[in-house]
C-alpha cells in the first residue's frame, strides 16, 4: 500500500493527484513535439477542473503559471508566456498606498480627498463651483457627526484650503450660501416632522370629533 507521504509533492493541492501525475509524465516525455501537445492538453483539462478560473482575467495566463508550478518549475515547453521563476512568486505584494488623513482631517474620509482632486482638475466655472459647494458642506455634515458640535464655515474652508494644499481656496467667503445640500438636510427633517405632527394633530381632532357625536346621540 502506498501512503500519499511517499507519493509525489502536490505542489498546487487543489488540482488533485491526477493531474500532478500527467504533469510529470510530460516532464519525462523526450519528444519536444509530444511534450507541447501535451502541455495544451493539460492546460485545457486544468481549466476544465476549475472553470471558477474562466471568470478572472487572463486566466489563460494563470494557467500555464500554474503548470510551471506544478512541475516544480522544470518544464521545458513552448509556452505562451513567460513562466515565472521562484523567486518572483516568493516576493510580497507592494504595500498598497492609501491616503492618509491625520490629526483634525482624519474623520472626513478618503472620499474627500478624491473630490477635492477631482474640483482641482475642472476647468473654472459653475460645475467646479457646485463640486467645491458639495465637498465643503459633507465636510461640514462630517465634521457635526464626529464632532458632536456645530462647526462655523470658516473652520470648514480652512480645513479645505489645506487639505487641497491651498489649490481651493473659500476663506474670502462669508458664509456658504449658494449651497443648499447641508441646509436642505436638516429642513427635510423639520418638514417631516412638522408632517408628523399634523397627522396625529388629525388623527386626535377626528378621535374626539366620533366621541362626541357618540355622546350627542346618548
């Protein structure tokens, strides 16, 4: 009986023992031509086995990047792509960079920051000035929430102005007028609260209105 510890090293275990074992039986194929062949063949059985692999991009290229793997990085094919060496796969990932907001800024969130960028590139005129209005007044919505305090205007364009490393600059402005974002906000609520109000207002008049025609007929 032959115990999977004295079989060969499964070198990508989610392939299975099959196709390990046609991997190393092309390695010992002598003719070049019989070896290519099989090479495809393999490759195409490999994504038969795993057809997760068709939604990814280039998984043509993965595949034959896992062949090279599964033959212990001794293969000698035509293949499509380069293979890739030990050393390449052993290398880590880059540190992905991600913007950091730190001190005061940092509960306004990335998002700002790509909207700043973003009012930066427009030519001037009334979309970069209505993109400047939007970012100002979620900063201010940001700053309330995190805060819990109410934040002048002020305060919010000089956030902007260094955040934007004085590229959009409001301070000269008084007050942020023009915008109607923040301010709608917090009339919705009063309007839906004032709707509240008057239907249970009616729901009362009409409750007392059935008492007493029920007393009038008493």
């Amino acid at each position: 009986m032959e115990y999977n510890t004295q079989k060969t090293k499964l070198h990508i275990p989610e392939y299975g023992r099959i196709i390990q074992q046609l991997v190393e039986r092309c390695k010992e194929t002598s003719d070049r031509n019989e070896r290519n062949e099989m090479a495809i063949a393999i490759i195409d059985f490999m994504g038969q086995r795993n057809p997760q692999l068709r939604d990814e991009e280039n998984y043509k290229h993965k595949l034959w990047d896992h062949l090279f793997i599964l033959a212990d990085y001794d293969l000698d094919v035509d293949s499509p792509y380069p293979f890739p060496t030990r050393e390449q796969l052993a290398e880590k990932p880059k540190t992905m960079e991600y913007p950091k907001l730190q001190g005061e800024f940092k509960f306004y969130g990335k998002s700002i920051l790509q909207l700043i960028e973003k009012a930066i590139e427009l030519e001037t005129g009334d979309e970069k000035e209505a993109l400047i209005e939007v970012i100002a007044n979620n900063m201010k919505k940001s700053y309330n929430v995190y805060n819990k305090e109410h934040v002048t205007d002020d305060v919010i364009f000089r956030h902007l102005k260094e955040l934007s490393e004085n590229r959009l600059d409001l301070t000269g402005i008084d007050t942020l007028e023009k915008s109607k974002i923040y301010y709608n906000n917090n009339n919705n609520r009063n309007n839906n609260n004032n709707r509240g109000n008057n239907n249970k207002n009616q729901s009362n008049n009409k409750r007392r209105h059935t008492n007493n025609n029920y007393k009038n007929r008493k």
